[in-house]
C-alpha cells in the first residue's frame, strides 16, 4: 500500500515539518501524503526526526489497522510515476565569497582549539567550509558540493567557539542557503556532505551522521574519506 501512492512528505522548508505528536519539539515531525489526494494521511501519522531522542513513528498501516478503515483505494491502484526533476544548484558566484572570514567563523575557531593551524587550514580547503553573517555572524556553512562539483545546497550552523558544540538556544541555530537566498523554484536534492572528496581517491569510504564528526575524523584518520548524511535518517 505505502509504496504506491503514501510517502514521506518531501523536505520543503520548515513551512513542512511539524511539532511531534510526542515529544512536542517544533519542526521535526515529518507527516505522510497521499499522492493521489494530495493530503495528509491523519495529522498524526509520520515520523519524529529526532530517532533517537524521540522515536514517534505512526505508520499509514498502523493508523488504518487501529481505524478499522480498509483502504481499497490503494491496493490495486498502479505505481505512480512522477517526473524526473532535475537538481537545482547553488551559483559558484554565492558560493566563493563564503570561504573567507575564518577568524570570526566560530566552528573554525573550535578546529584551531584542537589542531594546529595549518591542519585546520588543510581541513577548511579540504571540505570547503564557508563563512556566513546570519545570526550576526560567526555561522558556518557546510557546502554539499556533488561528485561533479556542483554545490546541492548549504547548511548554515552556528557553534560555540569554545566547546564546539551547535548552538540550540534560545533557538536551533540551523538553516539553508537555498532558503536564505530566497531562490524561487528550488529543487532541493541533497548529497552526501564531502561527496566531492570521492574523486580524489580511491581510499574506503565512511559515513558519519553530522558535518562535524566527518571533519574531525578526517584529521584523526586520514586512511578514510569521511563524508556525512547530515541528519540520522539520511
């Protein structure tokens, strides 16, 4: 039933995820829509994007097994096709002016507290990490740049300089490029955060969960190319 016509709502901004049914947090509930209605399943059946904290995952099956509701629509229809859209991408000429303005960029600031400088300079050209003014400064991009070198997107992150760790109050210091630059018509289709380095060598590959882990672990053990998901359920 769910593979023909009921997915995971795609990521459109924070306009599409919710607060979780049960852990309350804002923006981390994703719900399921039906292609065919073109509406939510129930308003409660999706998943918390906080796996591990959280855990909530009300299925579509789960949801009409507890409702008694037997969905024929659904089990005959056939698959439905949608269109290949291709990636939108990020113009180079946004993307250069951000690899600057390291001594105010707080996460390269926390790299400096725990290697040398020229290691933390190898790191910073290595992953192309950029500098950003949001949230009056200090942020840091994480460029998703593909295996042809095209830039996906950009997460914007701010840290605490001095224990490296994500800013989360008095909000969750987390954003895009795509969003801030406003750009129309996006199609957003992430990659694996490093993926570029996959061209470099052919040394094994591993995948961490965030962009700092692959950073640091790429100094620590270099034998590997370190890229990451960006989030658990990536």
């Amino acid at each position: 039933m769910d593979n023909f016509s009921i997915i995971l709502e795609k990521y459109n901004g924070r306009k599409s995820r919710y607060a979780c049914p049960r852990c309350k947090k804002q923006h981390q509930f994703t719900r399921y829509i039906n292609l065919e209605s073109n509406e939510y399943v129930n308003e409660n059946v999706g998943i918390c994007n906080r796996v591990e904290k959280c855990g909530y995952h009300y299925s579509p099956k789960q949801f009409y097994a507890d409702n008694n509701i037997e969905p024929k629509q659904f089990l005959n229809c056939p698959p439905i096709i949608q269109k290949a859209i291709n990636p939108s991408f990020i113009a180079i000429n946004k993307l250069q002016p951000t690899l600057k303005a390291y001594e105010t960029n707080n996460f390269v600031i926390y790299l400096n507290s725990i290697f040398e400088k020229t290691r933390t300079n190898e790191l910073v050209n290595k992953y192309k990490i950029g500098s950003s003014k949001k949230w009056s400064g200090g942020s840091t991009v994480f460029w998703q740049i593909d295996i042809n070198g095209n830039a996906r997107t950009g997460k914007i992150m701010k840290y605490d300089p001095l224990i490296g760790r994500r800013l989360k109050e008095p909000f969750n210091h987390i954003s895009w490029v795509h969003s801030t630059l406003q750009l129309k018509s996006f199609n957003l289709k992430q990659c694996f955060f490093g993926e570029h380095l996959l061209n470099t060598s052919n040394f094994p590959v591993a995948i961490v969960e965030s962009e700092k882990t692959a950073i640091i672990s790429s100094a620590y053990f270099p034998q590997f190319i370190w890229l990451a998901s960006g989030s658990l359920q990536n």
